[in-house]
C-alpha cells in the first residue's frame, strides 16, 4: 500500500516507509511542519521500492521489520538500482525500535545512510533528515562502535603490520568495495580517524589540516573504496582489519 502526498513546493522529498499507520502519519506531521515535503508513505518493502521509483525522494526512512518485504532488502534494491545519469539514488536512513540489531548494522553495510530510534525527538528526526540530504552520515559513534563489535565479521589470523595495511584483511571490501591498497598514507591516517566518528572539523584539528583539505581527502577515499557515505566507510573500516573496536575504545 502506497499513499501519495500532494506536489507540494519543498525542496526536500521524504518517502516514509512503516508498516505502522500511526508512525508514518506522526512523521509526516513532524516534518510538515518543518518544510519538509513528504512526497509518499509506504506500509511495506515493495510499496517503498515503488515510491521512490515513482517519486524520487531525496531521503527515504525505512523501518527495518515490514511484511511483504524487509526494509534490509528493499534498502539493498535501492540503492542498487541503477541511476539516470541525471538523478543520484536517494539516502535511506533506517528506523528501528532497538539499536543493537543485526538487521541495522547489515542496512548499514549495504549502503543506509545511518538510523534512528523510533522515539527520536521532532528536531532530531528532522536535522537528522536535513544531514543525510547534505550528503553526510548520521553516525553516533558509541552505538555504530557497539553495533560494528558485535555483528562484523571477524577479520582473519593477525599479520604484519604493513601487510594489513596493503591487502585488506576481509575478502568482503576486496571485492564489494576497492582494496586499501589504493589509499595513501595519508588517506589510511584519515580513514582511521574517520572510523571513530570524527567530524571534518575533528580530522581536521586531528591533523593540522584545513577543513577543505579534509573534505578532499574524505571523498577521495569514498570515490576509491566505492562506499556511499561515512556510515558505509565505517563499517568498512572494522571489517578489513584496518580499525578494531578495542583500537577505539583505547583512543
């Protein structure tokens, strides 16, 4: 079941995907009131796929647990549709009633662009919609920490030091993803840093740099890795052996 909104004139497009009338209704009041133009609701997986073909939203929120089809599955059929040379694939950020959840951290590795709890504030739901448009992640470092540690696969048999650092450690960014091989020195440095959470600001007092220097190094290791968003470049991060969630916790 799909539910189209009236054309309306904000420049930012939600489709809100729940199989619960009362969770869509109350996210499309929240963001009405806030500018922001829910184009479509969806109360199922297929139904979600559909909107975004027809609407083309800018941010999809997606509820991980619906019938006909999962919003894990119909995340990875997204953002995996081939797009018009004109249009990119929208941004998906996963609802979920519990943080530490397989489902969320596999949307996560599949391309979503972060998630929220279910009881998320109006503001935070909105500047969290507002983030993901812009292009960032919305990551909370504590929980993506957590979830990474307890659901990513576990890298193989340790090796010299230099060799993980050329060859990644999990066969899964070798080849869904391009080989930390392709990075510099200086891109590791950063994709390090990257993985515990820290803003470009951060990287950038980190590391002596400016911010646009660091904006340029992040999107860089984007662009050679093939990942969406620094959600993605994350989880990569933990699986290839490059950062453990013990390497964080003792920063």
């Amino acid at each position: 079941m799909v539910e189209d909104a009236r054309p309306g004139d904000e420049s930012l497009r939600v489709v809100v995907a729940d199989d619960q009338q009362l969770v869509r209704t109350g996210f499309r009041m929240i963001l009405a009131a806030d500018g922001i133009d829910v184009v479509a609701e969806a109360a199922d997986g297929i139904a979600a796929i559909e909107a975004v073909q027809r609407t083309q939203p800018d941010v999809v929120l997606m509820d991980i647990r619906m019938p006909v089809l999962d919003g894990l599955e119909a995340t990875r059929r997204i953002l995996g549709e081939p797009q018009e040379a004109d249009s990119t694939a929208p941004r998906v950020i996963i609802l979920t009633t519990f943080d530490l959840d397989q489902y969320v951290y596999d949307a996560l590795a599949a391309g979503a662009s972060g998630f929220l709890l279910k009881d998320v504030t109006p503001e935070h739901l909105t500047n969290a919609v507002r983030l993901v448009r812009s292009g960032d992640a919305l990551l909370a470092p504590a929980i993506t920490r957590r979830l990474v540690e307890k659901f990513a696969a576990p890298a193989p048999a340790a090796e010299p030091a230099s060799a993980r650092i050329r060859e990644p450690a999990s066969a899964r960014i070798r080849t869904k993803h391009g080989e930390l091989s392709a990075l510099t020195a200086r891109e590791l440095e950063v994709f390090r840093l990257l993985a515990r959470g820290l803003s470009n600001a951060e990287l950038a007092t980190e590391l002596h740099l400016s911010e646009a220097t660091v904006k340029t190094h992040v999107a860089r290791i984007l662009a050679k890795l093939q990942l969406r968003d620094r959600a993605q470049a994350v989880v990569a991060a933990y699986e290839s052996g490059l950062v453990t969630p013990q390497q964080v916790q003792d920063t």
